[in-house]
C-alpha cells in the first residue's frame, strides 16, 4: 500500500517531470520521494517490532495488601469458601489530586498500572494502551506511541506529496495539449490512479493524525478517549498542552520489561494445581469450571461429591501424609507442596465425579 504506488510515482510520473525544472532539480522529486518512503519503512518497524509496554505477567497472585478497606475485600469474588482474605477487583489511587480505579488482571494475576489496559487480542497488559492497530499487527503503548505517530503523519505527507506531483503532471498535461481532465487522464494513467488512490488514502490517514494530535495535546489515548466520552469523566492525566507535547515527543522511552531471549522454563504444577486457600481442585481433564472468577458466578456443588472425596481421602490413608497448615494467599518464596498421593487421588476423583455432575445436570434439564 505504501511501496508499489511509490515505485510507479518514481518509474512514471517523476520521469516526465524531471525536465520541467531547471538545473537538475528535477531529480529531487525522485530522491525526496525515495527518501521519504525509506523513513516511513523505518518507522513502520521501529513501530511494529517494537516492545509496546507489555507488563510481565505474575506467576502467582499476589498477597493482598495489609492495609487492604476490609469493606473492598470480597471473598465469593475469589470463590473462597472459608471466607479467607482474598484480592479486591479494584484498587484506587490519586491521579494529579483526582481518584482514579485500577483493575486486577486475572489473566496476568496483576494490579494494573494507570493508563494500563489488557488487549484480548495480543493478551498482555500493555502500559498506556492506546489500541490494538491490525495494520502494523502491533499493540499502540507507551513504548512505541510516537513512532506510531510519526509513521501515521509521515504518511499523510508522503500522500499529499504524490498527490500534488500527480496532479501537477495532469495539469501539465491538460495544458500542453489543450484537452481536458478525462483525456489527460488517458495519456497518463498512472498520474490520474495515483490521484484518486492519494485522495482517498489521505482520508483516512490524514484523519487519523488529525485524531491523534487532538489526543497528544490533550494527554489522552484513544482508550481513555471513547471510555472517558461514555462515562462522562474528566480526563486526570492532562497536564497542559506543553507538558503534553514534551511527554509525548521529548520524554525518555523506557527499556523494555521482557527479555524476549530468556528461556522459559516450564511449570511443574501447570498440569495440575490445588489451592489449599480455596479449598478445591483443578485438572486439565475436568469439565468446565463451576467457577468463573471475571462474571463473579459460580455453580453450586453438591455435599455428596465432598462426602464421597472425603471417605475416599481416608480409606488410602492420607492421614500419613501428614497435615499441612492452611494458607490463604500463594507465597512467593515457596510453592505448596503436594504429595503424590493426593495428585493421584484428586485425579481419580475428577474422573469419576466429573462425568456424575455431567449426568446431573443433563437428568435435570
């Protein structure tokens, strides 16, 4: 889209223009052109190949916090049975004097940053998500915003500038042979596609920087600004139109937070985790989950299935395996650790049980 209508600028229209300006200077249509295309590609890169901003995830949850409103605490939002302290789904910090709400991410199990979103396409948190642009294939964060900026204002330009020369050789044209539009059009069609394909383009393009100057200079993201829009909220992060240019544009870009090279060791526990502090067990091969911790929903168990786990526990002797004390958060420092005899037993337990409830629930329907 950006490289062949170049290339036949360059092969076609700049050909039958070079020797109508004096001293050679025709050529530098040629060579701005060129110039210009190289710098949009680099730009292209710098903004796709680029970190965004995406937020390591946790591989645990972390503790909630001692000082946590106990009032914000919900212990069924966790699905915790025993009524143990658990995480809030909000947490609110000031903003420039201004309250503002940050989310907890169950998928990368953290307290999202200000400005931090997580994209449901690349499935990371990414910091200051602007969106999800399909035409790079890249997340627009903190990270590569201005490059973004730069490759999308660079082309409105590279558009006008081959609109104008293009339309410059129709208008040459028309006037050397005394005709009209649609005949200089049939002398030159290359000039008259690049002028409708520039127009067009330059729409868009110039739109889209037109749309994104307004939000530098106001300090928003194109998130912030339809969430901002619906909710009816003052914008907290707007801190004058100077300070908001020299954020964008003349700010330090911090290193990225990911090491891409890193070798990513496997979880011992990803095929099978209990968590003592929810009283429960998962499996890979277990049916859908009676717990859905993002809609805060959860299916009621019947007392049976936990009577029958519990005579099953007892009759292969767990009691040697000695008691462990209950925790209600995950701890860092160490992870639980799980006898085998238990794996294999939640295991059975899971397929034996995990079709009855299936059967269940089919029978009451």
């Amino acid at each position: 889209m950006i490289v062949i209508p170049v290339i036949l600028f360059c092969a076609f229209v700049s050909q039958s223009l070079i020797n109508e300006f004096q001293h050679h200077l025709g050529i530098l249509i040629v060579v701005v052109c060129a110039a210009f295309t190289v710098y949009i590609i680099i730009l292209l890169f710098l903004t796709s190949g680029r970190d965004p901003g995406i937020i390591p995830r946790n591989l645990h949850p972390p503790n909630p916090e001692d000082d946590c409103d106990s009032s914000n605490l919900s212990a069924d939002w966790a699905g915790n049975q025993n009524g143990a302290r658990s995480l809030p789904p909000m947490k609110e910090v000031t903003i420039n004097g201004k309250v503002v709400k940050v989310k907890y991410c169950q998928t990368c199990m953290l307290y999202r940053p200000p400005r931090c979103s997580h994209c449901s396409i690349c499935n990371n948190c990414v910091e200051h998500f602007d969106h999800h642009c399909p035409w790079v294939g890249q997340c627009i964060g903190k990270r590569n915003y201005r490059f973004f900026f730069m490759f999308v204002s660079s082309t409105s330009m590279l558009c006008l500038y081959v609109f104008a020369f293009s339309w410059f050789n129709l208008w040459k044209i028309m006037y050397a042979y005394h005709c009209n539009l649609w005949s200089a059009f049939l002398k030159s069609p290359v000039s008259g596609i690049l002028v409708l394909y520039t127009f067009i383009a330059i729409w868009f393009v110039g739109g889209l920087t037109t749309f994104h100057l307004y939000l530098i200079f106001t300090n928003q993201t194109t998130y912030e600004n339809f969430r901002y829009r619906s909710d009816g909220k003052m914008n907290p992060y707007n801190r004058g139109f100077s300070h908001n240019i020299v954020e964008i544009f003349f700010s330090k870009i911090p290193r990225s937070k990911n090491n891409f090279r890193a070798i990513v060791k496997g979880d011992s526990s990803s095929a099978f985790t209990t968590s003592m502090a929810l009283g429960r067990t998962m499996s890979p091969e277990m049916p859908n989950k009676s717990f859905d911790i993002e809609t805060g929903k959860r299916q009621a168990v019947g007392t049976e299935d936990f009577e029958d786990l519990q005579s099953q526990m007892k009759s292969v002797g767990l009691e040697r395996s000695g008691t462990q004390p209950r925790r209600a958060n995950w701890d860092h420092k160490a992870n639980l650790e799980i006898s085998p005899d238990i794996q294999m037993l939640a295991a059975d337990y899971a397929m034996e049980h995990g079709l009855t409830s299936r059967q269940k629930t089919h029978e009451g329907n």
